[in-house]
C-alpha cells in the first residue's frame, strides 16, 4: 500500500525485508529476519526502531551486544526514555538530543516511533517512565524471538 510505505519513508524505515544479507542465513535467521523487518507489513516490527545492515529506522544506536537468549532481551534495561509532557499531554519518548536550543525525542507511542524536535522551553522531561522493552515484544513467542536472536547473532559485526 502506497500510503503505508510514505508512512514508513517519514521515519526512514526500509521496505527492503528481502534484501539480501551479506552473510548466508540458516533458515531459522532468515526466519527472525523476516520477523525483525516483518515481511508481512505489518508496522509493529523490531526495524521500527533498530537497523541492521542499513534497514530500518536508526531510532536506537546500533545494537552493539545480543542478548544472550530470550530472558535477556525481554529484560533488557531501555535508557534515555522518560517521560515527556507537551502542554498537557504526557507521553514516552526516547531523548536523543537535550541542547540549549533543542530537545529532539522519539514518541515511543506511536507506531512507528515520530521524532519530535522541539525547543526545551515547550517540553518537560521526567526520568520516571513505564515504558519498558519488553513492552513491544510482547507480539512475539519465546520462539520468535529466539529466531531473531539467531538473525542477529548471524549478521552482527565483530
């Protein structure tokens, strides 16, 4: 769909889920590839946040260390997000950018996530968040996420 792939275009999410890995994939990587970049276009989706070889949106830094198995990424610790209000309405936000001049941060409540650049007098930011990683995994089976574990294992660079 046409206006679903601007939607994504916005926030630089790639529609290449088929794209070829630069590295050959056992079949249940190339499964949790298609489930980390959700070939079946659904929007909520690993990639709506993190990329890996290029697609997806670059919302996170780089995913530097997998997890070792799926308790771990179900418990994985989220810095940098707060809670974020905008004259009344609160909402979490991953802060990437706290300046003088700017605040930039990612509306994790919308899918995908919308960066907001806005000046520090227009926002306040609160450490105090419930948002939690585990909070969008829960579409996923312990099996799928073992399956993009296995994906990202096998694609991660030394």
């Amino acid at each position: 769909d046409a206006v679903v792939a601007y939607v994504r275009s916005l926030n630089g999410l790639a529609a290449s889920a088929n794209m070829a890995s630069p590295v050959k994939l056992t079949p249940e990587a190339e499964v949790g590839r298609d489930l980390f970049f959700d070939s079946g276009g659904e929007l909520k989706r690993c990639s709506n946040c993190h990329q890996v070889n290029g697609n997806g949106a670059p919302v996170t830094p780089a995913i530097a260390h997998v997890p070792a198995d799926v308790s771990a990424l179900r418990n994985l610790v989220t810095p940098r997000v707060s809670t974020a209000t905008v004259s009344t309405a609160a909402f979490q936000a991953l802060v990437v950018m706290h300046t003088r001049e700017e605040v930039r941060v990612y509306d994790l409540t919308t899918i995908p996530p919308v960066l907001l650049t806005l000046p520090p007098s227009a926002v306040k930011l609160s450490d105090q968040s419930s948002w939690k990683h585990s909070s969008v995994l829960v579409a996923y089976t312990d099996k799928d996420l073992e399956s993009i574990l296995t994906f990202l294992r096998a694609v991660q660079q030394p």
